[in-house]
C-alpha cells in the first residue's frame, strides 16, 4: 500500500517532524533506504539539535535511518538551495528556520524557490531569540548596554547566525532604534557566534535561546540581558533570573 501523505504527516508530527519536506512522489513501503534531513546551519544550533531529535525519532517509528547532512553558509541558502535541488522522492528532507522566508528579501538571488520548491509539513518548534554579553561588559540590564555602548561607539561588535536570520535583524533593529556604532558579525549558525562571545571576541551575541541557555544557567560565561519576545517562556525566566545573579 502506499503511504498516505496525512499518514506520514501524522507520523512526523508525532516525531517533532521538520517543517519543509521536498515534494514527494510516495514509493510503496517508504522509507526502503536512508533518508538525508539537511540542516542549513553548523553543528551544535538549534535547527541542529532539533533535527537529531526528529531524526532519532522517526528513525525508531519508521525503521529506517534519518541521518543529518550540515550543509552551513550564506544564511542557510547553501542547505536550503541543496534541499530544493533534491530529488523529489521523499529521500531528502530539510530543516528550515525563518530564513527560508526572510532569504528572499535580503539576497538578490536564491538558489531556491520558496514557493515551488519545498512543502511545508508542520510547525516543528518556537523559539525567542535573546541578547546575550560576555561578563566584561559591565551591562546587566538593556538600558545599561546601551548607555555603555554609546559611552564606547565603534569599539564594540556583536555576533549572529547569518545574514537573514531573525539574530541579525534583531540586532539590526536594535543598532538602529539605539543609533548606536556597533558592527555586525554573521557566522554559520548559533553555535559558533555564542562560542565567539563565550570568548570574548565578539562580546554581544543576539541568537536563538535555546544554545544560550546552558551557559546563562552557569551564570559563569555569559550574562541574558534580556529575550527578545513578547511574551516570555518559562526558559525565558530562567534566563533572565540567571542574569541578575
């Protein structure tokens, strides 16, 4: 029998299932061979870590391997560009964030058609981003930064996931609702700006909460200035209290 695709939707969901699928031609008994899932970001993120909690899961529910392919650079285009440009048969799977709808936007080519190319399945997870400092700057609160920031103009950087991601644009928004003189400094995913930050290179990071939150528990590398969210997780809270240790 074939694989209904509301079967294999349900069976992703229930597996935390990644939220854009190439377009399928379903096989009988699928899947008969390992599936690639592409992350478009460095290992260690949060599109990562989400990625090997779907793949182990749909690995145990499905019989087959799910394995993950880091495929980092230009914002996420590079892995989106590869999922889109995969076969159509339910053998390449990508993970995307809010860059894939961004992208378009803030580059003047994509290699990727976000309309035509990839087909959504669900909604796999929410995240807040949240603006991070390394304990050398003496700023534990937002109001405090910005006063230290203009205090210091272009002595200061702050790190991102990429151009497009929604780090960058909250840092953007940040820089310029503040007028203030700090330059922007994209890497390939979450994972390494908060390892530049942790050492001090680049000492203000904006990323997605969840990478941040085991060094901001230690209360030790880094301080949670604030979450960039409207309403705030129970992570959020944590965070935040972390902070005014």
């Amino acid at each position: 029998m074939k694989l209904p695709r509301r079967t294999f939707l349900h069976l992703a969901a229930g597996a935390v299932a990644p939220p854009a699928l190439s377009h399928i031609a379903w096989a009988q008994a699928y899947p008969a061979r390992p599936v690639r899932v592409i992350v478009p970001f460095s290992p260690g993120g949060p599109a990562d870590v989400l990625a090997r909690m779907i793949t182990q899961k749909l690995s145990q529910s499905l019989g087959q391997q799910f394995y993950v392919e880091n495929l980092a650079g230009a914002g996420g285009n590079l892995g989106m560009g590869a999922g889109a440009r995969g076969t159509p048969d339910g053998y390449t799977i990508t993970v995307v964030s809010t860059s894939y709808v961004v992208n378009p936007s803030m580059y003047p080519t994509i290699p990727y058609d976000p309309y035509k190319d990839l087909a959504p399945v669900t909604l796999a997870a929410v995240s807040p981003n949240v603006l991070v400092v390394h304990p050398s700057i003496p700023a534990t609160s937002v109001k405090e930064l910005i006063s230290f920031l203009k205090a210091n103009p272009g002595k200061y950087s702050f790190a991102h996931a990429g151009t497009g991601t929604t780090p960058q644009l909250s840092g953007e928004m940040f820089k310029h609702s503040q007028n203030l003189d700090i330059v922007s400094v994209p890497f390939n995913g979450s994972a390494p700006a908060i390892q530049s930050a942790l050492a001090g290179h680049t000492p203000i990071v904006f990323t997605v909460l969840t990478p941040a939150v085991p060094q901001v528990k230690e209360g030790i590398h880094v301080a949670c200035v604030t979450v960039v969210k409207a309403t705030r997780s129970s992570v959020g809270r944590a965070c935040q209290s972390a902070s005014a240790m």
